[in-house]
C-alpha cells in the first residue's frame, strides 16, 4: 500500500504538533486564587485520590482519542491506495465473413448478413471481420472485438441488401474489374485479411457466403484459393443459399464448395439448414485455442478503510471520555 498524497503527511503532522504546542502555551484563566481552608484534607481522602485518578485517565483518553482522529483523517486525506498489474487474456481466435455481393445473390444477401448477425451475437471475445466481393473484394471493417461496431456495420450491410432500402454506395469497390463472382479471387482476398506477426498463434476461419456461380476469368480458382488458405491455417465454412441437391443428384457447384470446405478442415452447410449457425459457431470454438496476453493493466484501488476505520474508533473515544468527564 501507498499514500498518493504522501507529502500531506509533513505538513499535517507539522500543523498538529504547532497547534498543541499553543495549547499547552496558553495561560490559565486570570484572576486570584481562592484559599480554601483544611484543602489538604480533602485532597488526602481516598476516594478524591480515586476519583482524580479516573478523571485523568478519561481525560488522557479524550486527548489521545483526538490525536488518532487527527491522525487518521489526515491518513485518508493523503489517500492510501493499492496498487496491482494484470495481465489480461484474450481469445485467439480470428473469423473473416466472406460475402459474394454479385448479382446471382441478390435475392439472398439480406438473408445471409442476417445469418452473419446471428453468428457475431454466439460468439465471445473473438475477433471479427467482413469482406465482401464480386468481380473485386472490399474489406468493410478489419477483424476487431468491438461486438457493438460489428452489430452496427452488419446492420447497415443488410440495409443496404434491402430491395427498399438499397444503397448502392455500399458495394462500391466491388466491380473493379471484368466479369462477376470471381470466388476464387474473392476467397484470396479474405485470406489475406489476416493479419501477420500473430497470425499464426491464432484460430483462423472464414465463413464464406456464395452460391459458387462463376461469371469470368479468375486469378484464382476456388481450389487454388482454397490450398491458399489450408496453406495459411484458415478453415473455410461454406454457407450456400442455392443448393439444388436432391436424393441421388448431386448439385456440381455445391459439391465444389464442399471440396473446398473439406480441403481446410472447414465445413459446408446450405443457408436453409437450421443447423447452420450453431454448427459454424460449435465448429470455429472447437478449434485449439491458447490464451494470448494483452498489455498489462495497472489497476490502483482505493484502501480508505483503515484510517476511517481508525477514526471511528477515535469518535467512540472521544464520545466515551466526554461522558466520563462530564461536570
């Protein structure tokens, strides 16, 4: 423990010590003696040599009550405090959502940030990005841990997706070059939203929204955006709004995203499964985590209780001689 104010102390104690030296400086009242005849007996008898003996007693207790007040109250005006330095954990793990913006996905974009929203609310404490993609990725917010930024920029994403709400502002950036729904290209980019230096002590996954609908000439195939991020340690988990696959037939373009998935120990899931989201969610905080240390906090306490603790002993004295001594 230690006083923050510690230089009170001097200048406290300086002023106590000055005020009972003018105290004991102080003269007696004026005015003569009164001779008082036989004194001597009077002062003799036991029980008046009984009853000063108390008397100074409980007046000694009064003065020395005063001084732990003093004491005491001058202790918590130089505030005793604690203080102590914590290392904070947080969580490793990193998920980038991946969002296919094209115009195969209109009908479905809205639905899908809706899933992205009910992801972000089970997750806690891990950090969280979204990107989104067409013929080009724009990086919307990079992964951060501020859950009420995230809800907030989801929100505006899904009212931008809104056919009544439209705002086209939002996809800007997304149609820089030839063709549409260039996934594999659109995957790099989300692979490459990673940070590095840390990167690989962290939990990495992508939830990757598209319905696979190629339209151009890619940098990247979905396979080899997919070894790209097996390479990376990032595990893929594929939320795909058009799956056609019924009994016996196979839907291609699904089964390529499952194959993708499956490469990067990820999974795939069809939008409309309603174990989607508990089944990314369960998926992403199964993977190995270990706790990182933050920066340490020096947290400094407030301790007032000994001193006021003091002084409340001090008034019960104060309050007990007074009575004592009363005329």
């Amino acid at each position: 423990m230690e006083l923050k104010f510690w230089w009170l102390l001097p200048v406290g104690i300086a002023a106590l010590a000055a005020a009972v030296v003018l105290a004991l400086r102080k003269p007696g009242r004026d005015g003569a003696p009164v001779p008082v005849a036989h004194a001597d007996r009077l002062t003799a008898l036991p029980r008046y040599q009984r009853a000063l003996a108390a008397q100074r007693r409980w007046l000694a207790l009064g003065v020395a009550s005063v001084l732990l007040l003093a004491g005491s109250l001058l202790m918590a005006a130089a505030r005793p405090v604690s203080a102590s330095t914590t290392i904070p954990g947080q969580v490793n793990r990193d998920i980038i959502l991946c969002l296919d913006v094209s115009g195969s996905m209109v009908g479905t974009d809205e639905a899908i940030v809706g899933a992205f929203a009910e992801l972000v609310t089970r997750f806690k404490g891990e950090r969280i990005g979204l990107t989104i993609f067409d013929s080009s990725a724009v990086q919307v917010f990079p992964l951060t841990d501020d859950y009420e930024f995230v809800a907030e920029q989801l929100a505006a994403a899904k009212k931008a997706m809104n056919k009544d709400t439209a705002n086209f502002d939002f996809f800007a950036g997304t149609y820089q070059q030839p063709g549409s729904s260039l996934i594999g290209d659109g995957l790099a980019s989300c692979v490459t939203g990673f940070p590095g230096g840390d990167g690989q002590q962290r939990s990495r996954s992508i939830v990757l929204s598209t319905d696979n609908m190629l339209a151009g000439k890619p940098l990247f195939t979905l396979g080899e955006a997919a070894a790209l991020a097996k390479a990376s340690k990032v595990r893929i988990y594929s939320l795909n709004p058009n799956d056609y696959s019924e009994g016996t037939y196979a839907d291609p373009v699904a089964q390529g995203l499952k194959d993708a998935s499956a490469t990067t120990g990820g999974a795939y899931f069809p939008l409309t499964s309603p174990a989607a989201v508990k089944s990314i969610v369960a998926a992403v905080q199964g993977t190995e985590a270990k706790r990182l240390n933050g920066a340490a906090v020096v947290t400094v306490a407030d301790r007032p209780d000994v001193p006021l603790g003091l002084g409340l002993l001090a008034l019960a004295g104060m309050g007990v001689a007074a009575w004592k001594v009363r005329p």
